[in-house]
C-alpha cells in the first residue's frame, strides 16, 4: 500500500473512532457497570422500569422532545396493558407516602381510594393535574429501591434541604452540579418557576439562611453516566412533559455536566425581570434553535453515598 494511502487511513481510523464511541446507547439495557453499589443499582432498575412502562419517551442530547407517548391525566393504559396513566400517578403519590402528606388538597382524599366510581376517579384525576408529582415520583422510586433514611416528601426541596442541613443523616451528599461527576443513583436537580435563574449559589444562600429559600425544583435519578465514553448523562424523571421520560444530557471530557447547560451564565447575575425577558427572547419560532429542554437551572447534585457512610437512626 502506498505511503500516503496509509496516513490517510490511518488518520480516518483516528476521526471515526471517536464517533464510534459516542453512539447513543440503550441506557436502561444495559448492564450494572462494575463498582456500582446495590441501592444505586436498585435505583436504576426502578427507574427504568417506569420509563419503560410509559412507552420509553425521551429528550436527547440536543434537548429535543423525542417519541412523548403518554400523558398523566390519561386512561390510556401503561405499557403493561392493564393500567390506565392517572391510576398509576395516583399510585406514586399513594406508595410514596406523599399522599398523605397532601390530605387538606381537594381531590387527596378520592386518590387514596381504589378506583371505580366515577365521581371519586373524577375527583382524583382533578388533583392529579393540578400537583406537580415529580417529587412524588422520586420518593416512589426511593423507597421501592430501598433507599435509607430518604425524607420522602412531596417537595423535592425538602431531600435537598436534608442533604445540605443533615449530612450525617441523609442518603445524599450534597455537590455542585458543575463541579463533580454525575454517576448512577444520584440525583440532578434543578430550579423552576420563579425560582430558576437563582443557581447553585442563589440554592445554597437560601439554605444557609442568608437568601429566600428556593421553593419551586425538579429532580431527576441518574441511571447512567458516560457509558462507553459516550459523554452523555442519562436521567429519569416524573412529571416531565407530563410523562415520565429518560433526558440524556451533555457531559465535558472530564464526564461533568457541560457548563453550557446553565440557563445563567456562571458569574451573571440577574433580576427575575431580566432573566423573564432572556427566556422570552431566546426560545420562539423565529429562533427553533434556541429550544432547548435541557437548559435548565441546574442548582444541585446530590450523590448517593455507600450505606455505611451515614447514620441508619431515625429520622
């Protein structure tokens, strides 16, 4: 072969390896990677099971709506083919224990009953639309995975708040999103609402005391993080578009999050106003390309720490 045939087969082999490894993968086929502790594991399995149920919707890496199959307020069944979507919400915040936690809500008290009459699953169905559950949902999958000491709660902010305030006692350890990497059972987070555009920075002063405590957040599990060298996170989360649905986020070299994610850039600081009027410029028709699901205000990662590393007393 010549000379200069090689060099440039051997310079192809270079570029298309890369893009080898980067194919996207089926993250919930996969097996437990090597060293992942048990309640991790369990974490995972949980959470993939669900994704499976409502049909596998997802967000790619790009922060695109792929394949939204179900909604929460719908009869249609799971992939099981027995369960309408509503029942099994209800199901999350009835298991969870969070149900209770909600009894003085209108509509609480008919989703603690078992379905079949028509003005209770009404009743039900009404309060379903009306509550975020994503917390719901992460407690669910906490505790169906065996999670000790979880602070199941209704509010994502209180587990956040138990990290940060009780780190002795919570399964969790609390971590700068940007800073440290992301592996399977830990769970990202982010601010919502009129909470987003606060940041790691703006979470922790109003958990130290020293800000307004952030109310309105949103968690996902972690399932998978960089496999295959792919430089892409996996998570899961309830209460997403409705569904529960699988997001798959960029990760840098060093396998944390990209700091391009940050819907404020790091150092930037902005009133609600400002950082109203920069969302509503920034996402429209004009500009589809500015429309990006994954940009968010990444505020905390919480990771899971190995059992013995905090105390098993009651809480």
């Amino acid at each position: 072969m010549r000379p200069h045939l090689l060099i440039l087969l051997s310079l192809a082999a270079l570029f298309l390896a890369p893009a080898r490894a980067l194919a996207a993968v089926e993250a919930c086929e996969l097996p437990p990677r090597y060293g992942v502790e048990r309640t991790a594991a369990s974490l995972v399995q949980v959470a993939c099971r669900e994704y499976r149920q409502w049909y596998r919707p997802f967000i790619d890496n790009e922060g695109r709506v792929i394949a939204l199959a179900l909604s929460e307020g719908d009869r249609t069944r799971l992939e099981d083919g027995v369960t309408p979507t509503w029942q099994q919400v209800a199901r999350y915040w009835r298991e969870s224990g969070t149900l209770g936690q909600m009894g003085a809500m209108p509509g609480a008290s008919s989703c603690m009953l078992t379905p079949g009459d028509r003005y209770y699953d009404s009743d039900c169905r009404a309060f379903l639309l009306d509550h975020p559950w994503s917390a719901a949902f992460i407690s669910w999958v906490a505790l169906r995975a065996g999670v000790p000491n979880f602070a199941a709660s209704p509010r994502h902010m209180d587990y956040i708040a138990h990290a940060y305030r009780d780190p002795a006692r919570s399964p969790y350890r609390y971590a700068d999103p940007f800073a440290e990497k992301p592996a399977p059972g830990d769970l990202l987070c982010f601010l919502r609402g009129n909470d987003s555009g606060r940041g790691a920075a703006g979470l922790r002063a109003g958990l130290a005391g020293t800000g307004p405590l952030p109310t309105q957040s949103h968690c996902e599990v972690v399932v998978a993080a960089n496999p295959g060298g792919d430089r892409t996170l996996y998570s899961i989360g309830g209460n997403v578009l409705n569904s529960v649905v699988m997001r798959m986020l960029p990760l840098d070299r060093t396998g944390r999050l990209e700091r391009g994610l940050a819907s404020v850039p790091e150092g930037i600081t902005m009133s609600q106003g400002e950082y109203e009027d920069m969302l509503a410029n920034a996402c429209g028709p004009l500009r589809p390309e500015a429309c990006n699901f994954n940009r968010r205000d990444w505020a905390v990662l919480l990771k899971l720490r190995r059992p013995p590393a905090f105390s098993s007393g009651a809480l």
